[in-house]
C-alpha cells in the first residue's frame, strides 16, 4: 500500500469564506481539482456562492440518490459544461436530454450488452499483445505510457465500435483532442458569466474548431461506409457503428441525420477511450510506486493465455487485477465531477435545493471522503476484493449512477482489466525518474506531464 494526495490548494476566497469568482474560474481553467476547498472532504454537504449563485457540493447519499437516480429530470446539465463540450461531442449521448436520450440510449444499449464482451475481449486481447510487442521493441529507454495508453484505447475503441483499425486517425485524433483540452477545454469566466445564447470569444474558436474536428470524424465515417456490407449474411449487426448508423427516429421513422450520426461517432471515439487511456495510465503509474501490489498482479496473471480465444473465459479470475483498476478508478476518477443545475426547487436528502443552485456531486471528493472510506489517501486494491465489505452505493461513482450511468462503464472495466494483466504479465514497470506527478483536472483527471516509465521484461527475450 501506498499514500497518494491531491496536490491542489482550493481558489482564494473573498471576506465570507466563499470562492473569488476569479479564482474559482482560475481553479477551473488550470486545475478543477482547486475548486473543492478541504472541508468537502470532510463534510457531507458545503453551501457557498460562486458568481453571485448558489452552490452546494454533496457527499450525503440520500441526496445523491435523490438527484441521480430519483429525480435526475429536474437537474440538467451547467450551460457552461454544455459550452465546453459541445463542440467535441455535439448532441450525442452525453449531451441529449429527454426523449432524445431515451432514443439514443435503448438504440445504444444492444452493443454494450454481456452478450457482446466476448467479442470485446478479442478485440482487446489483440490489441494489447500488439502494444506489448511494440513496448518491448522501445523498452530499452524511457517509455511515455500516457501516450502509449491513449493510442492502444483509441485502436481498440476503433476495433470493436467501428470495425476500423485507427492507425490511420489516430496521431491526429489524439492532436485535436490534446489541443482542444490544453486551451479551448479550459472554461473562461465569460463561460460562466455569459447566457447560453450569447457567444464569448472563445465560443467562437471552438466552433471553429468543432468544423475541423467534424472533417475528420466524416473522414472516418466514409472509410467505415467505404467497407463492403453493414452486418452480416443475416443482416446483424457487426459493430457499434451498424446500430447507429441504421437506428431510426421512434415517430418519424427517418434515420439519423448525417450530423447526428456524426456526433454520435464523435462522442463514442472520445469517451470510449479517453477515460479508459487516463485510467490504464493512473494504474500503471500507481503500481510502479507499489512493488509489492504489482507482483501480487504478476502473480496472479503469471503463464495466463491473455491471447484472443481466451481473454474473455480468463477474465473472471483476474479478482485482483480487477480490483487494482477499481482502486485506481476511486483515486483519480476521469469524470472528476458532475455538475447540474436545478431547474426546479428540490430537497434532497433533508438539503433544501433552490431552483436554478449549481450541485457538484464529484467523484473525485467522493472517493477521498473521510466519512466514506478508511485510510481513503492510500492505494489499497484490497477494498475491492470479493471478499471485502462493498463500498457504499453513493461512496464510489466512477461511471456515475441511475439513468444516466455511463453505457460503457462494463466495457471499459473489461477493458482496462486485460490490458492490465497483459502489460504486467510482459513488463515490470518503474518510475524512470522522482519527479512529482500532480493530477489535473481539466476535461479528464490527467498527469500534469507525462512521466517517463522504464519497463523491463519478466518473460527472457
């Protein structure tokens, strides 16, 4: 086991105690991580006012199960998340509201069933041990895991959504999505301060952008139409983009539109494999700084065929592979928080809720709560060990909860949990300097820079 803390102090507040406008949109734009002051780790609901507006932080279960999962049509997304992600994802699923969503995600739901891991876990047996071999060709020097994480999610989010290797894509997907995150992601006080309809400078740049980032995703869409048939013989579907693409409008009966279609391929490119990259990374870095967790893993992985045909029958007996990614899922959380806004008033678990207050249920304070775990600082995986007491229902929301839950939450815990156990069963991996890592949080929970790895082989060569 091994301590691990945030590193961020909370924005400078005025004369009540409450957040500076400014430094609040400052925390935001170079570390979100700042917003959340040390008493929300420690207290189940924090009352203050940010811009002139009122907002509550909330680790009390009752009130989370109240706007999560009882209530969750009377809290919508803030206008300033839907300014920031947009132009990425357009109006996919993440970003759909009412009939809209229930269309997307009953037309969504098939390919993410159980039924369909099997063929997941082939697809990411084989990109794993083409990542392992492409690792073992650079592993005399200093390796950049971030990196090599996000390419190996992309392919393999390429792979078994879309039936396309990504190699092709891949160094200017990750460009445009490294770019939008390092400047346009970062919100501006003018996201908070201005109405939705009114466009900030920075507005403009994103949809600027968001032409750019449209060309390229229809690039791959024509490659993935360029293909010889939709589905098989029998007309099944063979990938996600078959669903998608045939899904029809429940009243009209039409298909999706060209753009719908576009920014639902969008949003599957971008949350099927940035937060799975940004989770393999944090695993990887957390086990290097824990020799003795990491040769549990190799242990328990040791002389496993990870190959293709029998990835998804080994996948269950990985209880603590599985249990290191839960681990580090609960430290660095990518989806760092959730923020909605009332539209309505409410109470939520005896906490009176005004129409239009801003509420910040946040996985990353969550996961680090006093009241809520024990030791919640250090790198335990053994909390999520079979045999161990199961975390609290609103203690641990990786994926979010009730109806908007992510779809992918299973696909990507296989995911992670085979690329894992195939990197640890080829590599032990190392820190290959001291330097801090500090986490960021801006779109995902990132490394403020990528830390070189050294990785060296546990099988001869």
């Amino acid at each position: 086991m091994s301590e691990t803390k945030p590193l961020a102090a909370a924005p400078s507040a005025d004369r009540a105690g409450a957040p500076s406008s400014r430094g609040f949109a400052r925390s935001l734009r170079d570390n979100a991580i700042g917003i959340f002051p040390p008493q929300a780790f420690e207290q189940d609901v924090v009352f203050r006012k940010v811009f002139g507006r009122r907002q509550i932080i909330v680790s009390r279960p009752a009130a989370i199960q109240r706007i999560l999962v009882d209530n969750p049509e009377n809290y919508r997304r803030t206008a300033a998340g839907i300014r920031i992600l947009r132009p990425l994802l357009g109006r996919g699923l993440l970003l759909s509201r009412g009939e809209d969503w229930r269309h997307q995600r009953r037309t969504l739901a098939p390919a993410f069933a159980p039924r369909t891991m099997p063929i997941l876990c082939g697809h990411v047996a084989r990109a794993a041990a083409a990542a392992t071999a492409s690792l073992e060709a650079a592993a005399a020097g200093p390796v950049d895991l971030l990196a090599a994480m996000q390419f190996l999610a992309l392919e393999i989010a390429g792979a078994s959504m879309f039936s396309l290797e990504m190699e092709r894509y891949g160094a200017e997907l990750r460009g445009l999505i490294k770019a939008y995150a390092a400047r346009l992601g970062r919100p501006s006080l003018l996201d908070f301060m201005l109405p939705p309809r009114v466009p900030s400078p920075r507005d403009v740049l994103r949809w600027r952008f968001r032409r750019r980032w449209l060309r390229l995703i229809r690039r791959i869409i024509a490659a993935r139409r360029a293909q010889v048939s939709t589905g098989d013989a029998a007309g099944t579907p063979r990938d996600l983009f078959d669903l998608m693409s045939t899904a029809r409008d429940p009243e009209s009966g039409a298909l999706f539109p060209p753009e719908r279609l576009a920014d639902q391929v969008a949003t599957m490119i971008v949350a099927g494999h940035e937060t799975t990259a940004v989770a393999l990374f944090w695993s990887l870095y957390l086990l290097a700084g824990a020799p003795l967790i990491q040769e549990r893993l190799a242990a328990e992985v040791a002389g496993a065929d990870l190959g293709p045909g029998h990835a998804a029958e080994l996948l269950p007996t990985l209880a603590y592979t599985r249990a290191v990614v839960h681990e580090a899922l609960r430290l660095y959380p990518p989806a760092f928080t959730l923020a909605r806004q009332a539209l309505a008033a409410d109470t939520a678990g005896g906490i009176p809720i005004a129409a239009r207050t801003v509420v910040l249920i946040a996985p990353w304070v969550l996961h680090r709560h006093r009241l809520l775990w024990s030791a919640p600082d250090t790198f335990d995986p053994e909390r999520f060990m079979p045999d161990a007491p199961p975390p609290g229902r609103f203690a641990y929301l990786p994926f979010g909860i009730g109806p908007r839950v992510c779809i992918g939450a299973q696909f990507a815990l296989t995911e992670a949990t085979l690329v894992l156990a195939t990197l640890v069963q080829a590599f032990h991996v190392e820190r290959a300097d001291d330097l801090p890592v500090t986490p960021r949080a801006i779109v995902t929970t990132q490394p403020d820079h990528p830390p070189p790895f050294l990785l060296r082989p546990r099988r001869p060569a």
